[in-house]
DNA sequence: CGTGCCTTTGAAAGAGCTCAATCCTGGTGG
DNA sequence: CCACCAGGATTGAGCTCTTTCAAAGGCACG
C-alpha cells in the first residue's frame, strides 16, 4: 500500500501556523498548534453558499477547490498544499466547494479586523495580502492562458512542473499527484481519457515515467519546459 | 460613418481620476484633469518585458490587455473601459502588453508608498485595493470556467452579458463592441471563424441581433442567461 | 480475497480549427 | 462626391484533436 500523505510529514521549513509563509513570524500570526483543525480525505471544508469561516491556511495535506455548473460540468480552481492560503470570497459567503483529497490540517484565521471597518486593517498585513494576491492574480493569468490556447500535452506539462514546483515532497524527479485523473481533468479543461492518454503519450516519448498511478518522474525537464511553453518541436512528426 | 468612441463621452457619474470610482472622492486620489494622458487607436501602452510604471485606470475608451505565446498564440487577459484599473504586477516588470482598442484617456498612479516600506501603505487604500483585487479573482475563476467547460456559444452569450454590463453605453439593448472579432477570440479562447458563426446562429435563434459589426441587439436575454449559465434547453434538438 | 472505484484502452462522433476565398466597410485620395 | 484600397468579417470545405460512450483492467480497502 502507498501512504500518500506520509510523506508531507517531513519538517516544516515555514511558520506552520500563519499564512506568511516564513520562518519564526509568530509574533505576526500569534498561531499556536491548538488552532489547529483536521478532516479525513473526501470530507468538506465548505459548500458553495457557506458563509465566509475566514481565511484558511493548509497545515498539512491537498484540497481541492470546485466551482460547479447547474448541470454537474466542474472546474476546479485549483490544488492547496501545505503553506496554501485561501482567501477565495468578496461577499461573504463562498462560491466553491473544498474537499480533502488527502487527510489534512489547517487553521482558520478570523477576519475581524477586515470587516467593513477598513481601519482596523493593520497595514504590514495589507501589505502582505496584496502580494500574495497580486500573486494568484497572475497564476490565474498564466492558467486562463494554458485552457484558452494551449494543447492537452502542454496542459499536462505545465501543470506537472508547476505542481512539481509547489510541492517537493519527493526526491530525483519523483512528484506525488495526489490529486485523481478526474481533477486534473478537471483542472485543466480536459476529460479524464484525455488526461491518460497524453500521460501515456509523454511517457512514450520518455519525459515522464509513471512509476505509479500518483508517481511520476521527470525524464526529461528541458521538453516538459518546452511543451509546457507552447514550443512542441520534440513532438513526433504527424 | 459611425463614431464608435462618442457614446463614451457622456457625463461620468463616478469620479473621473482616480481609481475609486466613486463620486467625490478627490481627497483620496488628489488626481485633477491635468494629470491625464491620451493615445490613439492602435497605440501600445506598455510592452511585455516593460517597467511597472504605476496604477493606470482607464478615463475613456478601451484597451485590451495580452499575454503571448512564443509561437505568437495570443490570449487576451481583458478588456478595460472607462473606470478600470489595470494592476497587473508582481515583479515590477509587466508581462503582458496593453494596446489602445479605441482612442483612449487615461491616468498613471505612481506607487511608492506601496514599495518595499509597508509602512508607507495606507490602511484605507490598501482595504480598497484588497476588495478590488479580490472581486479581479472572483472574475478570473469565473472565466477560467467559461475556458475549461463552456461551448462556443455558451462562451459568447457569458461574454456579451458580462460585456454590456460593464459599458452601459447604449439604450434599449444595444451594447457596442468596440474590440474586434479577433480579439473576442483571444478573450474566449476560440477562433475569428468560431465567433463569427456563433454570433451568427445567436442571431438566427434570435438571442441577439447584429445591428451593426460593432453594435449587437438583446432579443432574449432570458435565453441568453440560460446559456451563460451552462442551460442550453433552448438550442435546437441536432 | 472480493468489491467498488479509479484508470486505462478502444472505437466512433463531433465541435471547433485550419486553410482559402470572398465580402464588407470605413477610410483615403482625387 | 465618388472610386479605390486595406483590413476585418464572413462563409465554405475538410480535417483533427478531444470528447463521448463503452468495456476491460488494476488497485486499495474492508
């Protein structure tokens, strides 16, 4: 059997508890581990409509979050690991649903001090809020970009360096998808079949090795680089 | 001939120079007429690769805003009109480039109190800055879904409505569309020729009618609603 | 060691794309 | 005021990448 969490247990390198992301800032965050709140894998952190719990930081684990269409099509927003602030309302209440794919942690920072009362706002965390959101603004961007333009192959290898990238988990090329083929599918614009057969296609070109169905391995980065950037010229000739 | 940029001329009822939008609102923003800057139809603003130059919002007309492919694949980030603020930064170079669609006004909010001293960030600003930032979010996790699993013209009928809420330019259902067919393509990931024959089968349905290139008529917004939303029960059995 | 869910594979169909030609329209110059 | 031009818009035909529908395979978990 495959414990896909364990290996997010390492030692953090971050403030565990507060949504700086850095080292040694509790006299920010002011978090301590009794704030700290769990759920098993496939269990709910909020449904659409639910009313804004505050801000919520991701200890430990993957969860995703879906906006829906009236007929069952999803989108999935996107994966937060560990580290992961989500801050993803301007009304109050929610318009996505976030589920565990993996037993988590995570905390709730209640948002007193940004209520309707803008003073109240203290400006270094104002400050640090702008960026991380000026932030996701452009990870939106580069994603509008990947499902407006870009091929099923260089979806997939977009996603896996980035994915790569947010969670090093493991070591020599090897990256942990938590995450089903449906999610990605649904991620990225494409169905499920299509997710496995260009998984099977890279493979075949060998800039990927599937050592388990949520395993995959780097082969080569330089041509996950180049798909991932539009350029397909190491593709085969039709 | 037809003077696409006139009926942006009517009298503002937000304030005109700062980033606000909202009337009277001179003692935050400072901003009077002198400050205003001009280009013409067709002019760049800035390049991919350009220095942040500061805050811009858009006093008249409309720009579009790109980011590209290596292989030249274009995909339009959005459409700014008249009010809009266009911050799109993290590193202080732009990675995108913005080029006047109309004749167009405009004004540069230089950012230093917003640079690498915290301090110099005001709290009232930064509330404002944040809820703007955060409904920017909301509309690119809105648009990633019309990209990940919307038809062509479930894309359209999204846009169009979206579109001529944002310019309230014209009467009695008419909403000018000042950029080209090209360019709704770009924004909706689909091409010239989809968007033409899509528009084309809306006005057959008589969703919408195409009164002039740039002018299109509701005729059923209900319908038009429905496909926005995903309901496509109106369309025709194949 | 069975069961159910997820993944993979196959075959056929289709929505949207590509390429190419033609049509408009607004702007230009006479 | 009118003819002409260039660029955008439209239309057509064929094609391709994905999707859809269906079935089989494999793995995790009880």
């Amino acid at each position: 059997m495959l414990n896909v969490t364990a290996s997010n247990d390492r030692p953090h390198t971050l403030c565990q508890y507060c949504f700086f992301r850095e080292p040694g800032c509790s006299k920010l965050c002011g978090k301590t581990s009794s704030d700290m709140h769990q759920l098993k894998k496939k269990e709910t952190l909020f449904y659409e409509g639910d009313r804004f719990k505050g801000l919520i930081q991701i200890l430990n684990g993957t969860i995703k979050v879906t906006k829906y269409l009236d007929d069952g099509r999803r989108f999935i927003v996107g994966f937060y690991h560990r580290g992961d602030v989500i801050w993803l309302t301007t009304d109050g209440r929610y318009s996505y649903t976030a589920e565990a794919i993996t037993d988590i942690k995570y905390t709730v920072f209640s948002l007193d001090w940004l209520s309707h009362d803008p003073h109240s706002l203290d400006a270094v965390v104002a400050s640090r809020f702008l960026s991380f959101m000026c932030g996701d603004l452009e990870v939106s961007h580069d994603h509008m970009m990947l499902l407006a333009r870009k091929s099923s192959i260089e979806r997939l290898s977009s996603f896996l360096l980035q994915h790569a990238e947010r969670m090093k988990t493991l070591d020599r090329g090897m990256v942990l998808l938590p995450m089903s083929r449906g999610d990605m599918a649904d991620h990225l614009g494409m169905t499920t079949e299509t997710v496995c057969r260009t998984l099977k296609k890279m493979k075949q070109l060998r800039v990927i090795n599937i050592d388990h169905v949520k395993i995959i391995r780097f082969l080569n980065i330089d041509a996950l680089q180049s798909f991932a950037e539009g350029r397909d010229e190491l593709l085969p000739a039709v």
